[in-house]
C-alpha cells in the first residue's frame, strides 16, 4: 500500500488523483506515520562525518572502512569521535579505539575503545569506561551500553554515584526509563551502598526508582555510626529521597555499640584509690521480624516482633553499672535526637511474657545479686534511668521475692516502688496487692511498697482498715 500510495502522492497525474480520493483520511495519516519511521530509521544510521584519513580494505571477503585521524561519526542526535575507527558500513558494525567520546543530548560516554552494533544501538565499552548524564555518574572496566534505551550492563569495578548515594558492586545492571531522575539498578557481587554515615553491604541489591525502594539480599547489612541492622533480606523505603522505613523479614539482628567507663579500686601504699578504665559493649537485639522507622533520615524506634530479645549494657554517668537481657512477643526500642546526625537510645518497652535479668557489674557496690523480673509489660527509660512493670509484676532479689500489679525501679537510687495497679490505670484495669516473701517468713501484703535494693530495708503502707504501716528489715 505504501509504494501505492507513493506512486499516486509523487506523481499527481487526474488518475492518480482521482485513486487518492479512495483513501480515507486515517488510511493517510497510518501511511504518512509509516513514511516517517522509515525515514526516522535512516537518519539514524551511522554516518562518516570526517576522518583525516580513510581506507577502504577486504577483510575476509567483507570490504571494511580503516579511518585514522580525527575521526566522527554522526547517528541521529549523536556524535561519536575517536583516533581511529574499522568500520563494516554493510553491517553497520565496528570498532573505535583511542580516546572515544560519545555525546547525544545530556548523554555522555567515554572509553578506550568500543565495539558498536549500529542497527541495534548497542555500544560494548572497555576500559577506563565512564558514562554519566544530570542525574547519574557510572563507570567500570566494561559497559554494554543500550544508547536509545539509557540502560546498561557494567561489569568489574563498577561505580555509580545518585541522588546522593555512592554503589559499588562487581557486575551492575540499569536503566533510566524516560522523565525519571534516576535510575534503577540490579548491583551483584560484593555490593556496598554509602549514604552519609549510612552504609549497606550485601551480595545483591536491586533498587526500583518507580516505588523509591532498595531490596538487599544475601547476607545483608546495613551500618550507621555505632549500629548494625541485619536479617535475612532488608527492604529500604525512601520518601522524597530520604530513607522513611527499614523491613526485615526474618532473623533480625542489631548491634548497637554502647561504651564508657567501669571504676576500678587499686590500693596505693596506705590508701586506695579509684580508677577509670575505658570499656565498650556490643547491645544485641534480635526477633523474627524488625521494623524500622525514620524520621526526617535518622533512626526514631525499632519494633522487633517474634520472640524477641535484647541484651543491652547500662551506664550511670558514663560508668558502668551491668547489664539487662529482656525478652518478650514484641520489643520497641525508641531514640532521641543528640544532634541533627547522631541519635541514642531513649526507652525500651516489651510486651508479651515479658522478661528480664539484671546482672549487675563486679565494680557496682549497691548490688550483690542478679534482679529477676517478669510482667506483662516492661518500659525501660534510659535518661531517667527508671523501669515499669506492669500487669502481674514479679521481682526476685536475693531471697527477697515482691508480686504486685505495678513496679517502679529507679535504678540511680536503688529503689523499688509497688502498687495494686499502675498510676495512670483506668477503673477496668486488674489490680494486685504488693505481696512480699523475704527468706522463710510469712508474705508481707499492703496498699504500697517501698523496697531499697541496696540496704535490702523496705516500707509497707497497710490499708486504712490497719491501725499501723509496717516497716521490715
């Protein structure tokens, strides 16, 4: 229909013109589309713009273009230089070598030399090769390059730099789908991923710029200053290029590094003199599932679901005091901002079976013993130093065992506080009397407990049916 309808538009005779009025005015516009695709196709051809000088040679029975000097080529809106170039115009393939640059619109490349398949727009790049536009920045030892696709295959040492981020990986895969301002990549083998003082390793990350999403798996980890997020994948949320929320779906594990001093007695002649020696922990949390939530870029809380544990260290004035291992169905840890980059742990709540053991230090005085706790909730405040148990709340000290439905541990002054119910409980909420058992005696019951850890003295307030509080020692 095409050579029809250009033998009757190229030649005007009355017949032709007559035949043209039986094509309807969509057959014309699919007719006059065809026409301009083709057209469209061979200015995209490769083309010899200048060369200072050119040999025409037979190689293998195929004639092949030798061109030495200043060489460019035009395709389309790109422009290709090299020092010298072979060329196979029947196939439109060949080989540039020497300093070759290739520029269409705000696409770039560079590289020793290239093996291009023109008809295909497919660009095989080695050595020192280096391709980037506005928004990306790649380079590798090798790259095949898609040119009319913005995408590409990098192979060895590869290296992009995005929206403030730096991937490095062994073999890269990308591309850069039209009005987007990055692209999406699939990075293999030895990958690491810089953001800031952020950091992620893993043997695969695939990152989906349509969503703002990055998936790392095998054996993935994701470092910031002192903390360490791992599991069996970590699934990063970005909002407006900010990371918002981490995912991991099995065997979550953080490491956080905690530090300061322990006090250190030594005896010098006659007296005995306290010494600080600098020391530093690994905090070790784990669960079946963690999630991760960011705001404005640094860490706000993690909720760890799943059998959950966490291991964390204990510092009063930058000296430590012991250690506390919690477990429950479910632990969130919130943190607070110290400045606009570093954030520290603020509090620790654990629900479900909650448990705990303090282990106090060899250098702490005030305790001589483990403290064994357990209630339905536990809410640990790091800065005030101070934890609540509430609902069937236990603790085991020494031969001193206390069951009430709210403890209050303030752990800077040693002191135990027990109520039938939490403060702020409302009238629904089940309470439990202070009850406690020291040694062999009879279990001691009032309204309120007042128990000091370290003289192991406490106070009982009766109800007003009784004529006097009880005091024990």
């Amino acid at each position: 229909m095409l050579k029809t309808f250009l033998t009757i538009f190229l030649s005007p005779s009355p017949k032709n013109l007559h035949q043209c009025r039986g094509f309807s005015g969509s057959v014309f516009l699919v007719v006059l589309t065809l026409l301009f695709v083709q057209l469209s196709a061979k200015d995209n051809r490769l083309r010899l713009k200048q060369a200072d000088l050119l040999e025409n040679k037979t190689i293998n029975g195929q004639s092949v273009q030798i061109l030495t000097g200043n060489v460019v080529f035009l395709k389309g809106d790109m422009t290709i230089t090299c020092d010298t170039a072979r060329y196979h115009e029947k196939t439109g393939q060949g080989l540039l070598t020497g300093n070759v640059t290739m520029k269409e619109n705000d696409q770039n490349l560079t590289a020793d030399s290239v093996h291009f398949d023109s008809p295909n727009d497919i660009f095989t790049s080695y050595n020192n090769v280096h391709i980037w536009d506005n928004d990306y920045d790649l380079t590798a030892d090798t790259v095949i390059y898609y040119s009319k696709l913005d995408s590409g295959i990098a192979n060895g040492r590869a290296r992009m730099d995005q929206q403030g981020q730096l991937i490095t990986a062994q073999l890269l895969r990308y591309i850069k789908y039209e009005n987007d301002d990055a692209v999406s990549y699939t990075a293999e083998n030895n990958v690491r991923i810089e953001e800031g003082d952020r950091v992620a390793t893993c043997g695969l990350a695939i990152y989906d710029v349509r969503n703002d999403r990055t998936l790392l798996r095998v054996n993935p980890k994701l470092m910031e200053k002192n903390r360490i997020l791992e599991g069996s994948e970590i699934q990063l949320f970005y909002k407006d290029d900010v990371l918002d929320y981490v995912f991991i779906p099995a065997k979550a594990h953080v490491v956080n590094t905690s530090g300061g001093f322990r006090e250190i007695e030594v005896i010098n002649q006659d007296s005995t003199v306290v010494q600080k020696k600098s020391i530093s922990f690994k905090d070790d949390m784990t669960g079946s599932i963690l999630k991760g939530f960011f705001k404005d870029g640094s860490l706000d809380s993690v909720r760890l679901e799943g059998m959950a544990t966490t291991l964390y260290h204990i510092f009063e004035d930058s000296v430590y005091q012991g250690n506390n291992l919690a477990s429950g169905d479910t632990i969130i840890m919130s943190f607070d901002n110290v400045d606009s980059v570093e954030v520290e742990l603020g509090n620790i709540y654990v629900s479900g079976g909650s448990r705990g053991v303090f282990t106090p230090d060899s250098s702490n005085k005030d305790m001589d013993a483990p403290i064994i706790y357990t209630s339905d909730e536990i809410v640990y405040d790091i800065g005030s130093e101070k934890t609540d148990l509430t609902g069937e709340a236990n603790i085991k000290y020494n031969d001193v065992n206390l069951s009430t439905g709210f403890i209050n541990v303030d752990w800077s002054n040693n002191l135990l506080r027990a109520f039938p119910s939490a403060p702020a409980a409302d009238s629904t909420a089940k309470t439990q009397k202070p009850t406690i058992v020291e040694g062999g005696k009879d279990p001691m019951v009032g309204d309120t407990l007042v128990y000091n850890l370290k003289s192991g003295k406490g106070r009982i307030k009766q109800g007003r049916s009784k004529a006097d509080d009880g005091y024990y020692a």
